[in-house]
C-alpha cells in the first residue's frame, strides 16, 4: 500500500482497518487541519502482518514520529527511512521487537541514535546506509564487536552479513579494514569467540576531501597501501570487498598503488 500526503490520523485508521496490509510505503505525512485535532490511540496499534516499511522523507518530520509513538510492528522484516534517525523511531522498534533482517537508512550522519537502533534490531543481515557523513567511529565500533563471547548480552549487528555503503570520504582507509576486527583467518585466534558473518562489503565514495598532493576538493585520496594489503587478506579469506567512486571506478584497483606508483612498477 503506498500512503501519500495523509495525516497521522488517516495513517493510522488506515492501519486499523487494514489488518492484512503486509506491505506499507509512506512518502510523507502532512499537517492536519487547524480545525482538526489529533486524539491518539489509548494503545499504540499492533499490526501483526506487515512484514515491509518503506518512509520517506525529505526533510525531518516530526509526522513520522508522532506515528512511531502509535504502532507496534512485530513482524517487520524489511525497514526503509529517509529522514534523521530519532529516539522515538528507536522505542518503536525496541517495543516491536521485530525480526527484522533488511534495513536502509538514508540520511545525513550515523549518529549516536542510529547505533542504538542497531542495538535494538539485531537480526539484520544486510545493512544499506546512505549518509553523507560516516564518521571513523563507526568502522570502529563494528571493528570492536567483530567478535564476542557467547555470553556477552549486548552484541551489535552479530548476524549482519552484507553491508552496503554510499557516503562521502572522511574516514582513514585504515578504518575500513579495522571494521573487519581480528579475524582467526589472519590472527590465528582460537574458537573461543563467534565471528560476525560478514561476508559482503560495497562502499561507493561520492566526494573526496583535501589530501596532501591535490588541489581539487573532490579528488579522493588514495587507499594507501597497508591497508590495500589488508583488504587483500580479507579478500583472500573468502570476503567480497568493493570499493569505488560514484563514476564506478574501482579504487582497489592493482592498476595504481597507494603511492600514486604502477603495481607493475
């Protein structure tokens, strides 16, 4: 069902009525009426069978968070949200409890909240974030929880197995390797801890930054040649690694090392 310029009102009485939707797309949620008055629900509505969810927005909405604080989806399978990650989206979630395995965040910045909702759904597989801004913080908090005892009770993203990036370069190449954490493969570490399955990584850079050798804002620097050795392990051990600008060019290519010298060279 895809839902268009409608109120909050609307879009829950729609949920209500609808007890069979399993699909729900909402490209925006506008103001009521002066003359209207929003009376919520006593309860937040549970809606057992929808399994997709797909919201867009282009600015942030408190719409979209007004309607978090009124539906339970315990079924949700596949998450899309185009607007700022919010504390009321993050309850939502937590209070559903969904077994969710798909989710595509498009928004600005990973902050502070959108890790909490990767603490709270910690069945997604595949992860697609497309920010302009993905801080170093990030890489290294996956690098950090790569691996975790069995009996550790807070675990992030423990089953993702493929990540999809789109963002701008403002992070050291090194972070994308440490992301992968210590490895057995390459560490010899023993059996003790499980290891995130992370299987498949894709990260298309949209705009460079200032480095030392260029005067053009948009050139992005190249991936320096430590770390191009260390995605080469990973790539070894079985991980798919791709990496490359918004023009589809591969910047792992053998063809150009980190130094700016010919891999023939």
């Amino acid at each position: 069902m895809d839902l268009t310029d409608i109120t909050v009102a609307e879009f829950l009485a729609i949920l209500a009525k609808s007890p069979n939707i399993n699909t729900l797309c909402a490209r925006s949620i506008k103001r009521a009426p002066h003359e209207q008055t929003f009376s919520p629900p006593s309860h937040p509505i549970t809606h057992p069978a929808i399994k997709t969810v797909r919201l867009y927005e282009n600015n942030y909405s408190e719409k979209f968070d007004m309607l978090f604080d009124h539906i339970t989806l315990p079924s949700l399978q596949e998450f899309l949200i185009k607007q700022s990650i919010s504390p009321r989206l993050t309850a939502m979630l937590s209070r559903s409890l969904p077994p969710l395995t798909g989710l595509t965040i498009i928004a600005s910045s990973i902050t502070r909240e959108t890790m909490r909702v990767f603490m709270a759904t910690p069945h997604v597989m595949e992860l697609d974030l497309r920010c302009q801004n993905i801080p170093a913080s990030f890489f290294k908090r996956l690098g950090s929880t790569s691996s975790f005892s069995p009996l550790d009770r807070v675990q992030l993203l423990p089953v993702l197995s493929s990540l999809k990036m789109r963002c701008e370069h403002k992070f050291p190449w090194a972070c994308v390797a440490d992301m992968f954490g210590q490895r057995p493969v390459l560490q010899g570490l023993g059996p003790e801890s499980i290891y995130r399955p992370l299987r498949t990584f894709a990260l298309v850079i949209t705009k460079g930054t200032i480095w030392a050798g260029t005067d053009y804002e948009n050139d992005i620097e190249p991936v320096d040649n430590e770390t191009l050795q260390r995605l080469r392990a990973l790539e070894m051990a079985g991980i798919s690694i791709s990496i490359s600008d918004r023009h589809g060019e591969d910047l792992l290519s053998e063809t150009v090392c980190g130094d700016g010298t010919s891999a023939e060279d």
